[in-house]
C-alpha cells in the first residue's frame, strides 16, 4: 500500500508544478523521487479506455486533496485543535499547511510508509508546522489504544481525514472503523472521507493490472451516506467530484454519469 501512497504523492508533485495549482505541495516530489516515479515514470497504458481511466484516478486525487485541505482550514478555524490522518501515506499537510499555535497532528500508518517518510524528511531538512507525532500502527489492530498512547485525547474534539482509505477495506472493516472513530471523538469533531462512488470498481477495477491500486479496491458508498453516518452519530453532506471540480475552476466537461450522485467526497460534524 505504501507503493500506491508514493503514486499519490506523484500526482500532487505533477499538480504542484502546474501554474495555477490547487495546492503547492513541495515534498511530493521528494516522495515520488524516492519511491522510483521521479522524474521518469511508468508510461500511460496505449489503450485509450485504460488511459482515461488513469487520467480520471489522478484528477481525482487533486480534488479530494483540495477539498479535504478546506475541510482541515475550517476544522481549525472552528477551535480543533488534534487532527488524525488515518493511513496518513506521504500525506505532508503537517509540513505545507498553516496551523494555529497548538495545533497536534497524529499520522497513524504502519511501520513501513512511515519509516521511508521519515527517511525523506531527514533528507529534505522538512520542519512541521505544528506538533506531529506518528503512530504506528495496523488499522486492522488496536489502532485507538495505540492513539491514546501517543496522546490523542478523545474528550477534545478531533478533525478526522481518510482519504483514499476506505475503499479498500471490506464493509465489516469500513463499519468497525466508523465504529471506532466515534467512539473517539467529541462533540463539534470533523471527519472528511472519501468513497468509492457506485459504479467505481466496475469501471477501473474489473479489468485491472493485478497488484495495481485499483485492482485492490472492494468497497463502494453507500446508497445513502447521510443516513449512513447519521446512524453513526455524524451529520453529513456529501459532495460530487464534478460539483467541487467547478467550484475549484476545473470543471468537467463530459456528461455526469448516473452514479455520480450522492457524491464520494464527505464532510461531517459529530453530534
């Protein structure tokens, strides 16, 4: 999964260099270099289809990153104050966003992608903006008690990020997971997900190349993730790619598809 985080943070090095950028993003290129996908990468598949396919994954990243970065700036203008980034990959808002004094920020991932991040930030001399301490930790074991260890303190509100997370994990695992975030978090917490849109891994995952992140994907939204999450003690709006894209000057230009509503881009408040 680390490998999938390193083509990640390729596509946010790519959108970093563009002129007029969503976000500035100055260690995804590190990350990319690091992980072997910089300055050369794997070609785009010669099949068109495939290679739509892979432009539509990367335009997604950029958005979901954008929008999750909104979510964070208002979390903290709010008055939270501890932010979570479950299976946190090279995610680098630690070090390129700015955060009021106070502010802890707790990367929960496992051993592996955390150590090579460690290694590039040694590398490029990167200081956090803020307190963050890495967990970790399997998401699949007692990721909340290794949390608190780390001191994470539930009786404060929280913002949450999963971002690209839940669509690999099964139903039973998504609902477990859920189960837990709430169990941690205060009233006033904010969570920001992304999710499988329907129709999603029937379109990018059926014909996969074995090991690619795609072909790792299970799991789909819900038909209804407002009540979803209502039942979980959030209260949610959810988003389509298409709906932030124009909002954020990227509009796109072929026709919505049926699946696109309710959108995979969440944002919810703890009751």
């Amino acid at each position: 999964m680390w490998a999938t985080a390193v083509g990640v943070a390729r596509v946010r090095a790519l959108e970093t260099a563009r002129e007029n950028a969503l976000f500035r993003d100055p260690l995804a290129k590190a990350f990319a270099a690091a992980g072997g996908l910089w300055p050369s990468s794997p070609p785009l598949p010669d099949d068109e289809a495939a290679r739509r396919r892979w432009l539509g994954v990367a335009f997604s990243i950029v958005i979901r990153t954008k929008f999750l970065d909104e979510l964070l700036q208002e979390a903290s203008a709010s008055g939270v104050r501890q932010v979570v980034l479950l299976g946190a990959g090279m995610d680098s808002r630690a070090f390129r966003m700015d955060w009021p004094e106070g502010t802890r920020l707790f990367e929960v991932d496992t051993a592996v992608p955390l150590d090579f991040k460690a290694s590039v930030l040694r590398q490029e001399r990167a200081v956090a903006r803020c307190e963050r301490i890495t967990v970790p930790v399997d998401l699949r074991e007692d990721w909340p008690g290794a949390l608190s260890a780390a001191g994470h303190d539930p009786a404060e509100p929280t913002a949450w990020i999963a971002e690209g997370l839940l669509i690999y994990l099964r139903e039973d695992a998504v609902e477990l997971l859920l189960a837990r975030i709430g169990a941690q978090s205060a009233p006033g917490s904010r969570m920001g997900l992304t999710l499988g849109s329907r129709g999603v891994i029937e379109r990018f995952g059926a014909d996969a190349e074995p090991g690619s992140a795609a072909s790792m994907w299970v799991s789909e939204m819900p038909d209804d993730p407002v009540a979803w999450l209502a039942g979980h003690g959030w209260d949610a709006d959810t988003h389509t790619l298409r709906e932030r894209a124009a909002a954020y000057g990227r509009p796109i230009n072929t026709p919505p598809r049926h699946e696109e509503r309710p959108g995979g881009l969440i944002s919810a408040v703890r009751r």
